[in-house]
C-alpha cells in the first residue's frame, strides 16, 4: 500500500466486508444492541477468516501480511459496528493460544485503566483485579474501570493504528449514511441535500473523512509513532464530529433505535477514550517536533 491499496488489499477488504454484511449485518445489529452479548460463533468465523490472524507470519500458522492489512480489516470492523475486544485479541494472536483462531477472546487494560468486555472474556492482558463496571454510553461495548491501575508504558502503536483505523470505518459509513438520507427525504418539494447548509455538512464530513483516510494509510505503511499519532487524532475527530453532522442531517430520526447513526456516535466517544486518545497523542507530536526543531 502507497497510500492506495493494492488490488490484493481491496479483495480483502471486499471479502470482509461481504462476511461482515451476511454475519453483522443490520438485522443482527439490531439483536446485538436487544440483547448485548459476545457472539462466540461469530468470533470463531473471524478467526477463521484470518482477521485476528493477519499479522502472524504463516510459519506460526498466521496469514502472514502486515500492517496495512490490518488497518483496511480494522475499518471495515469500524464501518460494521463490530463489537468486541478486536485490537486486543489481534495482538495476542502470537502469544495468547486460541486467540488467533477465534477460540479465545482476549481483552486488556488500557493505560487509563478501562477494560472493555471484561466479563465476555478468557484472557486478561494487564492487572484487571478490582475492577468495577461502569455504565457505557454505547449499548455494544461494556465497560469495566480498574481504580488503581498500575503503572504501564506508552500505549502500544499498533493498538492505537488500530484504533484509528475503526475510526475511520465509523467517519467513512456515517458520511454515506447522511448522504443516502440527504438524498431520500424531501423537504418543501425536494431533496434536502439541495439545501446549502445541508451541502455544507456532508462536504465537511467527506473532507475529514478522506483527510483521516489519508493518515491512517500513511501511517499504516510507516508505522512512525508521530505518524500513527497525527492519524489517530485526525481519525478520532473525523468518526466524532462526522457521527454529530449525520445526526444533524437525520434529524430527530437520528437519535432513534430504529437507526444505527447514534450507535456510530457512542462507539466514537468510547474509542476515543482508548489509551493514545487526544492527549496522549498531542503530547507525542509536541515531542517529536521539539525534538525535530533540535
């Protein structure tokens, strides 16, 4: 990948997509959000599409491609709403047995001390002793808080590419859904698209999108820490200013179960609290250009 995927890369996307509309798609997003729950049949059938496996070099029974890769699988997970402990379980997949194939899900306590899906786990990477539930915003991502956590390094850069690249499926499918809406509902006699303000918000959302995109593929192939930094924090914006913008093109309808556009804005606020979020982030760019600047 230079910055646009190869002609690989897209069949793997689009085979991922295709496996995430037959097994997650709207009908079973619906029940997942009724009745929250890890579907461990569905987690099994990720493993053996290789999702958690991507980065594992074949030798250890992995599918043997990189990074890139990973990020194009990650942004479609983002674009599904797919739930579950997914960075966490991919990077485990060399170390952890099961997590690889789906037999083994795996979560970890974040620098700031959250854990997500705790309870629906086998494996706990991290000191998750005393944890306590907190009440998520998002229906599809429970939430636990470690009170103390100890002390831990900078947060990994592949999880928070990861992270980012979620983001960016979240920036990009709720772009398509405001524009699908703006075209469809009509107001006095036609689309509201037609309308300036309207224009004016999808066009914004587009532009983050493709902005975020363009950071996340760069960062992707660099793998620079300033890189995944400038990518994450782009991509957070673009999945949480993007979901308020689709919401505001839907209208009050945005903000019912019947659609998913609220579901894309709560998974945003609770990814951008992963560790390497805002802060995070700005401090490791600051850094990188002091120490640019000599």
């Amino acid at each position: 990948m230079r910055l646009h995927p190869t002609d690989d890369q897209r069949a793997l996307r689009d085979s991922l997509r295709r496996l995430l509309a037959r097994r997650f798609g709207a009908v079973a997003l619906r029940a997942a959000v009724a009745g929250p729950g890890l579907d461990r049949a569905l987690w099994r059938e990720l493993g053996a599409a290789g999702f958690f496996a991507l980065r594992l070099p074949e030798a250890d029974g992995g599918v043997g491609l990189g990074l890139p890769e990973a990020v194009l699988a990650f942004e479609e997970a983002g674009r599904a709403l797919l739930p579950g402990p997914l960075a966490a379980t991919c990077l485990a997949a060399g170390t952890v047995s099961g997590a690889a194939t789906g037999e083994t899900v795996v979560t970890a306590v974040d620098g700031g001390g959250l854990v997500e899906w705790l309870d629906a786990s086998d494996t706990v990477l991290g000191d998750a002793s005393g944890a306590v539930p907190l009440r998520s915003v998002d229906p599809l991502t429970p939430l636990h808080r470690v009170p103390a956590p100890a002390s831990v390094g900078p947060p990994d850069p592949v999880a928070v590419l990861l992270t980012a690249a979620e983001q960016l499926g979240t920036a990009a499918r709720v772009c398509e859904l405001a524009v699908q809406h703006a075209r469809a509902r009509k107001q006095f006699g036609q689309p509201i698209g037609a309308f300036q303000a309207v224009k004016h918000l999808c066009a914004d959302m587009l532009v983050r999108t493709e902005t975020a995109r363009a950071a996340v593929y760069a960062a992707a192939v660099t793998a620079g820490p300033a890189d995944i930094a400038a990518a994450r924090l782009l991509a957070d914006e673009a999945a949480g200013r993007g979901s308020r913008d689709c919401l505001q093109v839907h209208g009050g309808m945005g903000f019912t179960w019947e659609s998913e556009v609220h579901l894309h804005l709560k998974r945003a606020w609770v990814r951008s609290h992963r560790a390497g979020g805002v802060t995070e982030s700005e401090e490791l760019l600051a850094a990188d250009l002091v120490a640019g600047a000599g």
